[in-house]
C-alpha cells in the first residue's frame, strides 16, 4: 500500500492522472516466516545478526511462510490473479531480483525510449533493479541503501545505458556505489 499511496501522491503534486499499472512482479520481497514482523520483533525473535544477513544477503532466504498463514500472498487480494506457481513462501534477494528484472525487460524497457517512466516500488524491489542498471556485484548490492521516499532520477540514452542519476533529496541522498 505504501508503493501505491507514494504513487497517488507524486501523481497529485504532478497534476498526472494517467492510469498507472500495478505489477505484483515488482512488489517487496517475500520474507517468509518474518513476514509480518517488524525489525525489532525480528531481532528479538531470531538477533540482530541474523536479521542484517537475511536482510542484506544476496542469496539467504528466512524460513518459508505457512500457507496457512494470513500473511502468505497466496491469502491476500493482492495476488489473487498471480498464478499460484509463481508466489514463494520465500525469497532471497536474488529471488527478488530475478522477477524484477524479468518484469523490467519485458514490460518496463520498452517503454523507456523518449518517455519518462515513474516506477514506485520497495526496497528490495529498487535496490535488484539498481543492482541490474548500475551493474552492481553482490557485495556492492548487500551496501546499497535505498533511502525511504527520496525519489531517484535516472536519465538514460538511446542504449537504455545510465547517463545520469541523482536523488532528488540531496540532503537525504544515499551514496549509490557507482559513480
């Protein structure tokens, strides 16, 4: 809801009511059995440790989610229309970056020759996007910080090659381990 309410919000302060496009490839990652948990009741649960490496690893998934649960996607609205194959119990970030990116090459780059796209996601979902366009190993992409509501502005060229990005809150602005 977050990624959507952050939409309406850059729509209405553009004056831009085209119809967007909700695409549950691009949704957060799946955190399986921490789902539902937020930071602190993670770290209580299973440490701080334990926490900073499923958060920031590229292939360490936390234990599945029940399907029994109320938080396991295949129970939300949200994914109703997604084929059931295609919702995890789980997923690393690789696993995250996998559906992105497929969705990114299939639906999104297309789109990016003369146009501006506006793509409001999570965390996750952002940073396995910027891993793929800024090329970053999976050492770079576990320090790669994402700062919560500061837009980044990519320019690319005709190749969708970056020629330029930029925060648009410098103050807030998060060093992106590329430039």
């Amino acid at each position: 809801m977050r990624a959507n309410n952050t939409l309406k919000i850059i729509q209405r302060v553009l004056n831009d009511k085209k119809d967007s496009i909700k695409a549950w490839q691009i949704n957060e990652r799946h955190y399986g059995a921490l789902t539902g948990l937020n930071k602190i009741e993670m770290s209580s649960k299973i440490g701080e440790d334990k926490v900073y490496e499923f958060r920031r690893s590229w292939e360490i998934k936390p234990e599945p989610l029940s399907k029994e649960s109320p938080y396991h996607p295949i129970n939300i609205d949200t994914y109703k229309n997604v084929p059931k194959e295609n919702i995890p119990d789980t997923e690393s970030l690789k696993d995250t970056y996998e559906r992105v990116i497929k969705y990114y090459n299939e639906e999104i780059k297309s789109k990016l020759k003369n146009k501006n796209v506006l793509i409001s996601a999570h965390g996750n979902s952002i940073r396995a996007l910027c891993k793929y366009l800024f090329k970053l190993d999976n050492n770079q992409i576990s320090r790669l910080e994402i700062p919560t509501g500061n837009p980044l502005m990519i320019e690319i060229n005709d190749n969708c090659q970056i020629k330029s990005c930029e925060y648009l809150d410098k103050e807030r602005a998060k060093d992106l381990l590329i430039f």
